[in-house]
C-alpha cells in the first residue's frame, strides 16, 4: 500500500504501523486510545469516518484479510453502480452508500437492480436504484449525504 507516501503526517500511521508494526488500530492493546476522542465525541468532519470503530471492530473479530475482502466487495458492488446506473451526477451518492451500508444489503439491492441495468432508461434505473438505497440506510438510520449536519 502506498499510503505513507500519500500521508506521511499521519499519527495513526506513526503510531500503529511505524512504531509498534501493526495492520491496523484494533490490533493494538491500547485500542481505543486518546487518539480516537474526536471520532468518539462526533467532531470528525468526514461523513464515511463514522465506520472507524465498526471497520476497527470488525478486523479486530474477522481479521485484516477478511476485512480487505469485504471491502473489495464495496468496490465491485460500486463499479457496477458507477456503471449501470450513473447519470453523470451520482458518483458522490454511490460512493457514500457503498461506503456506509452494510455489504448485504448492498448485495441484494444490487441483486434486485440487475434486470434494470438497461442504458437507454439511465435516469429512471438511477432514481430507482437511488431510492432502494434511500430506504436502506433509513432502515440502519444512516444519512446518505455528504454534508450531515448536526
């Protein structure tokens, strides 16, 4: 990964894998530290940052690999929204739900959206996708929008 080179300042980056030679936070006997307070106290401006601590549980219970799998679920499911179902306009909100829904029901939305993947139909497949994945994340109370305020 080339993530130090793209944040070298980063203090999870120093801390967890430059000095104590770990994957990831949760792999450490001091998670959660001082560190996560403002993740903790809602401060963090980044919407997606609200899966810290589920996405930290998760590779500390399944493991890093398990983790990675998961994710690069997220990124075919993604793809396929991008791809199908993109008005031009949409890639933020696919992004953000891919992001924050749960993988299975990203699955079966996808599932349920396959026989409507027709390109002539872009905006009507995109309104309809943009819904199911509406009522997904008022069902897990999750709001699909980048500037949540609170």
């Amino acid at each position: 990964m080339d993530f130090k080179v793209k944040h070298p300042s980063c203090g999870f980056l120093t801390c967890c894998f430059i000095k104590r030679n770990l994957e990831a936070c949760s792999l450490c006997q001091d998670f959660p530290c001082s560190r996560f307070n403002p993740e903790k106290e809602g401060y963090d401006s980044f919407v997606t940052h609200k899966k810290v601590f589920p996405n930290l549980e998760y590779i500390k219970t399944s493991g890093i690999d398990s983790f990675i799998k998961l994710q690069k679920t997220r990124i075919e499911i993604l793809e396929d929204f991008l791809t199908h179902f993109d008005d031009g306009r949409s890639k933020s909100y696919f992004c953000l739900a891919c992001a924050l829904l749960p993988v299975e029901d990203l699955l079966k939305i996808q599932r349920s959206m396959k026989g409507q993947n027709n390109s002539s139909e872009i905006r009507s497949n995109n309104k309809l996708l943009k819904d199911e994945l509406q009522k997904a994340g008022e069902v897990h109370d999750i709001i699909l929008k980048l500037n949540v305020c609170k």
